[in-house]
C-alpha cells in the first residue's frame, strides 16, 4: 500500500506534539504543589513514559485495538499485536471486524501516536491526590489501572468495540483518556482521604507560578497534535480540529478569568492557566466533529461548568488538590456529551453525498439519540472507572501502605529521592554553620545579652557571617530567637550530638534533620 507522505509526516510530527504534553502536565502540576511535593509530582507524571511504553509494546496495545477477545467487543485479543508482531510499518491495521483497516497510516506509526495517548491518561490523575500516594504503590497502580480500565474504554470506543458499534464517538479522548482519568481521580480522592492539617491549610497555595505558566503553555502546544493528530491524516478535519483546539481553549481562558476576577477583585495568572486546560478538555471529544462556531460556544461554556464542579467538590469537602475531577473529568465528560447536540446536522450523515462545509461527514450527526447514547456512554464509563479504581487501591492496600506518614510529609522529595528541587536558603550546610559559628558565637550572645559596649562595632562583622548563612533572615532575626537555635546547634554538632547530619532548617520550628537533607 502506498501512503501519502505528507499524512505519515503530519502524524510523525502530532506523535511528538503529544509525548511534548507529559513533561508539560509535570510542570503544570509541580508549579500547583508544595515546592518539597514537587519532584514527587514530576516523577509520577514522568514515569509514565517508561513504564506505559513497556507495557503497549508488549501487550496493551494488543488489549486495546486487537481483534474482539469477547463476543460484546470490551477488550481486544491480547496476543494479536503483542511484541509489536504483526503491527506493520507498510500497511494499516486489519483486525478482521466491522471496520477492516482501523488506521488510516502505517500500522506501527498508528501505535506509536495512540500510546502517548495512554502515556498521559493515568498521569492525568496525579494532581488529585498529591500528598498521598506513595511512589512505589504508584507505579503498581498505574500498571494495573492501565490495563482494568483504560485497555477496556479504549477498546470499546477506538477499537471498533461495542459502544463503537452503537454509534458513540470520542474524537481525542473526551471520554476515553479525560473521563477515565478524571473519575478515577475522584475515586483514589475519596479512598486515599483529605491531606494531613499543616499540608493543606492553603488549599491554593502555588509554589511557582512561572511552572505553571510554561506547563500551560507546553500542554496547549501538544494539544494541537493531540486533537488534529487524531484526524490521521493532513486534511479538513485536522485543519477544523486545530482551529476548534484554539478557539474553545482561548474562550474558556478568558470567561474562567474573568470570573475568578470578580470573584477575587484582582486578575490571577493561574486562573487564566487552569481555564486554558479546562477549554483544550472540553473540546478534545469534540474537535473534529463540530463547527468553529459551536467550539467557540462549547468553549465559553467548558468555564462556568468546570468551575462549578470545581466550587462543588470544595464545598463537599472533597480533596481534589489541583481539581482534575472538575477540570479533566467533568470537562472531558460535558464536551463528550455536547457533541450529539453541537455535531452537524443530518444533511451532513452520508459521507459520499453531503455538502462542503460539513466537519466530518458520515461520522454523528446531532439528535436526542445521538445525545442520549453520548450520556450514557460517559455514564457508564463514570461509574466504571470509579468503581474500578476503588477495587484496584482496596486490594492495594492489603498489600503496600499507599499514603505517605507525617513525618514524610515534612519533605516527601527528600524521603522518596533523596533529591530535592531547590538548594531552599532555609538549609544550612552544617560544615559551614559550625565554622561560622565558631567564630560568632560569643559575638551573637553579647548582642542578644546587649552587655557588651561593641555590640554595635561588632555587629557590622558578625552580620555578614550570618548573612551568607541564613539570607532569609531579617538583620533583626539575626541576632534573635533564630540566632539562639543557631547557636543551640552549633553547640551540639561540636559535642556529636548530631554527628552524620548534613543540614540544618533554620525557617519555623525545625532545626534540623536527618543526615542527607540538601
């Protein structure tokens, strides 16, 4: 078979556009979480890739798009595709059912775009329960959701299952990644419970609203591979599903902004951000089957519902730590079910007769049926992957303890990698703190006691010394109750009271901790 080159070179280039999105949902979230939260947070995310490309290569990919392994199409033969065999670079891929050729590229060019489709699903998750999922039990999970709920939906709707063959449509993965992803967030939200008092008491707190500015925008560069890619081909549908992308993100960014702006009285970067993804979620199930127009609407609505279910899990008590279920899961889902109501109309039903300006002829065309079995689907698959993932961490945690302990809390990072993201001023090298001390000590004392009359001569020499120490402290905490921890410190390291530690906290109530801390 001989394929256009330009398709296989589009599809080449959206199947980089996407991976692009996983390191850009890292920074998203990592700039959302606490700053000792936040290599945890990237590492969830990053991981992903390594593991999930395994798994598709070996057998996933066969779970999802081989031939039916079951008379009602729920999963695919798992030993079809496995290893990548008979996955051609040359021809599509014919399971033998309803549809024949599914792809409409080369069969291992099909492959590669679907998995980073399945790369970025589970991480999606992460935001919800940041601060309580352990990294090792993560990785089981992940395996294991992989393959209980996101092989089955993605079967059922792109592997010409059974809901496929009833007439639901998911262009992108409004139901299959963003629904998924979005319910079981809530799920492993309600098990795994709220995050210990002291970690949450801003619930908005952001740590770095440059990060998710950058994710932001890497997230919304891949979003035009993730929707136009899922054309297969460098043609009109692409071309609407780009513009459809940037319209419905564009709409919703400025609507989620200016409602948080009179909500708050001031403009916020953040906001801005987090309805630019509300928008690029909703429209994702949508994007190559409705007009410009319908997107712009679909898009200044994505923002007053996703932030309502936002409002709602808040006042319910739900602890959602970057709202994925209101952002992901409910945008994901509205967009899935607008489509039997936004699609074009019937005139648009025969794809070989049917006039130019239709989206994507011979696809959905809008009706109570179309929009009743759009609902039903993102019901089922709502409850299912709730269901399903309480199932998976019930038994789970039979087995591993998911949630970290308080005291790992203190700094996840540290416990998890013995990494951190920042060298943070609070952490003093103890090397350095006891020869800085040693030459201060009786300096700091006599400014604390004031019954010295060079105080002030000797202050001008002891606050350098202090200064490159500690560079978060006031010239005035210098020589107050933080300078007396100092000194109680230094005190120990020179009696080996504290032998093997590394550093110090000096910020709060901590004053040190265990050897290692950077």
């Amino acid at each position: 078979m001989t394929w256009d080159s330009g398709d296989v070179a589009f599809m080449i280039v959206c199947t980089g556009l996407v991976q692009f999105m996983t390191p850009g949902l890292a920074f998203f979230y990592s700039g959302l979480v606490r700053e000792k939260t936040m290599l945890t947070m990237v590492a969830q995310n990053f991981v992903s890739l390594g593991l999930t490309t395994l798994l598709w290569a070996t057998f996933l990919f066969s779970l999802c798009f081989g031939p039916h392994a079951d008379r009602w199409g729920i999963l695919g033969d798992p030993a079809t595709f496995a290893f990548m065999r008979n996955v051609s670079p040359v021809v599509g891929l014919d399971l033998g059912q309803a549809n024949g050729v599914v792809s409409e590229i080369p069969g291992l060019l099909f492959a590669a775009f679907q998995l980073k489709f399945a790369v970025i699903t589970p991480a999606l998750m992460t935001g919800a329960f940041a601060d309580r999922f352990r990294f090792m039990p993560w990785l089981i999970f992940l395996c294991v959701w992989l393959i209980v709920v996101y092989a089955p939906w993605c079967h059922l709707i792109w592997g010409d299952g059974a809901l496929s063959q009833w007439g639901v449509v998911d262009f992108a993965g409004g139901i299959v990644i963003h629904t998924t992803a979005g319910f079981s967030a809530l799920a492993a939200v309600a098990f795994l419970g709220r995050r210990p008092h002291g970690v949450h008491d801003d619930p908005h707190h952001v740590h770095s609203v440059p990060l998710v500015f950058l994710g932001t925008a890497m997230l919304w560069f891949g979003w035009f591979g993730f929707n136009a890619g899922s054309a297969e081909a460098a043609d009109s549908v692409a071309t609407v599903a780009l513009w459809n992308t940037q319209i419905a993100a564009s709409s919703a960014m400025i609507v989620w902004g200016a409602l948080d702006w009179y909500k708050r009285g001031k403009p916020s970067v953040v906001s801005a951000c987090v309805g630019a993804v509300a928008g690029l979620a909703t429209i994702t199930p949508a994007a190559g089957y409705i007009q410009p127009s319908a997107a712009l609407l679909l898009g200044l609505l994505a923002a007053p519902v996703c932030m309502s279910c936002v409002h709602f899990l808040e006042y319910t008590h739900f602890d959602d730590a970057l709202d994925v279920w209101g952002v992901h899961g409910m945008g994901g889902a509205f967009g899935a079910i607008m489509v039997g109501l936004m699609a074009d109309g019937p005139e648009c039903a025969d794809a070989s007769v049917h006039p130019d300006w239709c989206v994507n002829p011979g696809t959905i065309t809008r009706s109570g049926t179309a929009f009743s079995r759009q609902l039903c689907a993102v019901c089922l698959c709502a409850l299912f992957s709730m269901a399903a993932t309480l199932l998976i961490l019930a038994l789970l945690s039979r087995v591993v303890v998911l949630s970290p302990d308080h005291h790992e809390l203190m700094d996840l990072d540290h416990h998890t990698f013995e990494e951190a993201a920042y060298k943070s001023p609070h952490y003093l090298n103890a090397d350095r703190l006891k020869e800085a001390l040693l030459d201060t000590e009786e300096r700091f004392h006599m400014q604390h006691d004031g019954s010295d009359s060079s105080t002030h001569a000797e202050e001008s020499t002891a606050i350098p010394k202090t200064s490159s120490l500690s560079p978060t402290l006031s010239p005035d905490d210098r020589f107050g109750p933080e300078h007396e921890r100092l000194v109680q410190t230094a005190a120990q390291l020179m009696n080996g009271q504290l032998n093997g530690t590394t550093s110090i906290f000096v910020g709060g109530t901590h004053t040190h901790y265990p050897a290692g801390v950077v």
